[in-house]
C-alpha cells in the first residue's frame, strides 16, 4: 500500500490564541487531523493540522492572523516512525499497544493491538483515549447491540466496541485507505467477524441506512463534520440510543451541542482531557 502525500500546516500562539487558530484551520479546508501542542511551563503552543491535498497557505493566514508554514512531510512511513517512540494507553480497561509493546499487557484489561498505518487512531491523542474511557463506562451501564464507528480511521474504536460486546459492529470512513487500515487492525485483533468496514462520505450510504437505527453511535472526527452530520446522525439513532461524540475542542462544545438539541438529543455528559473534549448523548425513547 502506498502512503498518499500529507501537507502539514503549523502556526505558533499563545494557549489561549491555540484555539482560535485550530478552529480557523479547520474552516478554511477540512484538515485530516488537528493537533495543538502546548508548552507545559511557558505560554506557548503550536497548532499543527494534517492535510492530504495541499491547503491555501494565504486563506489559512488569513483566518488565524498570523504566519502559517506549510509544508509537505516527507516521503516515509512518519506514522510508523512516530508510534514507535510512542508508550502503550491505558483508558478506562483498555490497553492500547504496539508490537515493541507486546510484552507488556498487563492481566485483566482489554488488549489493542494497533500497528502503524496509513491511518488516524493509535489511541495517543486525547480524543481517541477520551472515546475509549467512554465506551468502557456505557458497557458498565447496558449492552449494546448494533454500533456504527462513524469515521473510524484505524478502526480503533469499533474494536474497543466489538471486544466490549461481542456483537456486530460497522466501521465507517470517507478514506478508502482508512478503511482497508481498520480492515488490517481487525483480522489483527481476531475481530474480523465482528467487524464491517466501508468506504462512506458520512451517513449516505445504503449499508449504512440499511443497517440503521444504531443503538450506539461513535464519532470521533471534527467539529465541522459533527455540525454538518447532526440531523444524519439524529435520524440514524435509535430511540434511547447513545452518541458520543469527539475530536472538538472545549470551546467548540456549545457549538457542537446547540445542532444535536433541535435534534431531540440530550446531553447526558462532557468529558475532557487537555483542550479536547467527548460528549455523550441519548436520544430519549425506549
């Protein structure tokens, strides 16, 4: 498999500037990841958003006010290259692991094998282990029987689900590369069986619709696709299903929120780890 060319775009700020400058790489095209890494003892950050076509540097500059740097990585596996330096995870019972890593799995968790690819979701970054830590709380609470891992990258996700409950679980993605990377990490993990992954630009898709109401639906992607999905996502959830949502900042929680209520979702919780953010919600019914 070939790796597709990823442009990075970077900017500098204060912590507070971070936010306002992740939302504006954000609008002005669709990054593939977003990152903001702060300075544990000074008053900086750097933004860093991940893209597969190169974005327009100027209209980036523009929307942060501020100089942007854009770039195009370099041609090598810089996702493996970075996993490797990478310690395994633990949320809430999950263990979240390479294979540098097989060695140390510790008894009584619920092991993840997620080597390196060509996709997003290793479990490092916050709203990854924020999705973990959420789905070992709801499995304490019921079971859920269909789940939809919407924008799955890795597949991460809808292998926590389907090592939780045992049931079928789909795996969706706009990548087509994503897809075949969740299909990999799957048959990796004996879940393969359990697992159906595709190719799909959000809900439109027949499997999909097909395989609807979900009573669990995770979406681990950005604030800008969760607002423009929020009425797909509504209609898809079956009565007293749960959707989870990530991979919005903390300030973006309001936004995100204000187009699931008109919806009939309610917010049931919001937790949150550095500038990131899960929310859990439940549509009311049976």
């Amino acid at each position: 498999m070939i790796s597709p060319p990823l442009w990075k775009a970077s900017a500098h700020a204060t912590k507070q500037e971070a936010h306002d400058i992740a939302a504006a790489f954000e609008l002005g095209s669709e990054p593939q990841a977003l990152l903001i890494h702060e300075e544990p003892f000074e008053d900086r950050a750097t933004v860093e958003a991940l893209y597969v076509a190169q974005p327009d540097g100027a209209l980036l500059e523009r929307l942060a006010g501020r100089q942007v740097h854009v770039a195009l990585l370099p041609d090598v596996d810089w996702i493996k290259l970075s996993q490797e330096g990478l310690p395994p995870v633990r949320a809430g019972r999950f263990f979240v692991y390479g294979a540098h890593d097989a060695g140390m799995v510790p008894a009584g968790v619920v092991p993840i094998r997620i080597e390196a690819g060509l996709a997003f979701g290793t479990g490092h970054h916050e709203t990854t282990a924020l999705c973990l830590s959420v789905l070992s709380d709801l499995a304490k609470r019921r079971r859920y029987a269909n789940v939809l891992d919407l924008g799955c990258g890795t597949g991460l996700l809808a292998i926590g689900a389907a090592k939780l409950w045992r049931r079928t679980v789909t795996a969706s993605d706009i990548d087509p590369v994503a897809v075949a990377v969740a299909r990999e990490n799957a048959a990796a993990n004996g879940e393969a069986p359990l697992i159906r992954s595709l190719a799909a630009d959000g809900l439109a898709h027949p499997a999909l619709t097909a395989s609807a109401p979900y009573d669990l639906i995770v979406a681990n992607i950005l604030a800008g696709p969760l607002t423009r999905l929020a009425r797909d996502i509504a209609a898809a959830t079956a009565p007293g299903g749960t959707v989870v949502l990530s991979g919005l900042l903390k300030w973006q929680e309001n936004l995100v929120t204000s187009f699931y209520r008109p919806q009939g979702l309610v917010l049931r919780s919001a937790r949150r780890a550095g500038s990131w953010t899960a929310l859990v919600l439940e549509k009311p019914g049976a």
